[in-house]
C-alpha cells in the first residue's frame, strides 16, 4: 500500500545517502542513493547520483541498470534504453534481469516504440509470471496499438490475480513518476480496461 511503500522509500533514501557519504568513489552507494532519490521523486539529484555511479564504474551493471531506470522517470526514455541494455551484456544472468527487462519495457512506453514495449512485457512474463508488471506493460502497449482484445485479456489477468497491486498503483501516483508521465500511463491502462472507480478496479469494455 502507498504508506507501507513511503516508509520503506524514506528508510532506502537515508541509507542510501549514508552510503553515498560514507564512500565517495563507491559506484554501488552512488546507484542505491540515486534510487532512493528518484522513489522520492527528486528527479534531477537522481540524475545527478546516477550519473555519477556511471562514471566511477561503467562495468558495474547495477549502476548501469540505475541509471537507465532514473532517465526513464526522469523524462529521457530515449538515453535510458543503451543503459539498460548495457546492465544486461554486463551481467546477462543477473538475478534483477527481469527487473531490467521491466524498466525497459517502462522505457519504451514513453518512447512511443508499443511493439517493443510488448516484447519486453512478454520477457517479463514468462521470467517473472508472478508479479504484475509484465501484464501491465502488455495491457499499456496493446491498448495504444489498438489491440483492445488482447490488452483486455491481460487486464482480466491482473484484475484476477493482482487486484490490490492495481489499485494501489492507481490510488495514488508513485513518486517516480512525473504527473504528465503517471496520467498517459493511466490512461493507457484505462483504455486497455483497468480503471479505478470508487477504490475499486472494474473491468472497462
């Protein structure tokens, strides 16, 4: 739930920036603060840290993979993606791919590019069949291909099987998300079938 998320992003945020302080040329503490920062929507200072791991340790794939997920938040879809793709040639079995994979699919979306955005969705579905963002960016991608039919069956699926994720995301908007980014976002989910109505999530035909 959102407060539940805002408690954890707060502790992740200090920790981060206690690392950060503790060892300046760490490329790790550089990337885990930038993360922190972007959950807290400060956008620019996200950039800033990630940018800074990247350079202190361009073979590190966690850095890289951070600074593409930042970029992609942070209104520049278009330079996150050779990051994202770097993280994976660097580390192609790492545990976090399919995070990667996810962020590159996000990444996608805002670049208008909703066939690859599909692709990416499909990745994450059949490496991680057991979280929603996969389906998620299967429903946003088909629904602005026009594809209703097929985004709404991966909208019955969350609706079925990821139900209270979906209403929290739609609840409130995630701080990484910039207000015009988040309202695309949710209205491809609506025109793909999810939209929230009262807190509750119903099918839209």
């Amino acid at each position: 739930v959102p407060q539940e998320r805002a408690k954890w992003d707060a502790r992740g945020l200090e920790h981060g920036r206690i690392a950060a302080g503790l060892d300046p040329q760490d490329a790790m503490a550089h990337a885990m603060f930038a993360l922190g920062l972007i959950m807290a929507g400060q956008h620019d200072a996200a950039v800033k840290e990630s940018t800074q791991a990247v350079a202190l340790n361009p073979s590190n794939a966690a850095a890289q993979a951070a600074h593409g997920h930042i970029l992609t938040y942070s209104g520049r879809s278009e330079d996150a993606l050779p990051h994202l793709e770097q993280a994976i040639r660097l580390s192609p079995f790492d545990p976090l791919r399919w995070l990667w994979v996810h962020v590159s699919a996000v990444a996608l979306y805002f670049h208008g590019d909703y066939e690859a955005c599909a692709a990416a969705g499909r990745d994450v579905c059949r490496m991680r069949p057991d979280v929603v963002f996969g389906y998620r960016s299967l429903v946003v991608a088909l629904a602005e291909l026009g594809r209703l039919d097929e985004a709404r069956q991966y909208a019955d699926v969350i609706h079925t099987r990821f139900n209270r994720n979906m209403r929290a995301f739609l609840s409130s908007r995630w701080s990484e998300f910039r207000e015009a980014d988040y309202a695309a976002y949710v209205a491809s989910l609506a025109k793909g079938g999810l939209v929230l109505r009262d807190g509750e999530l119903v099918r839209v035909n």
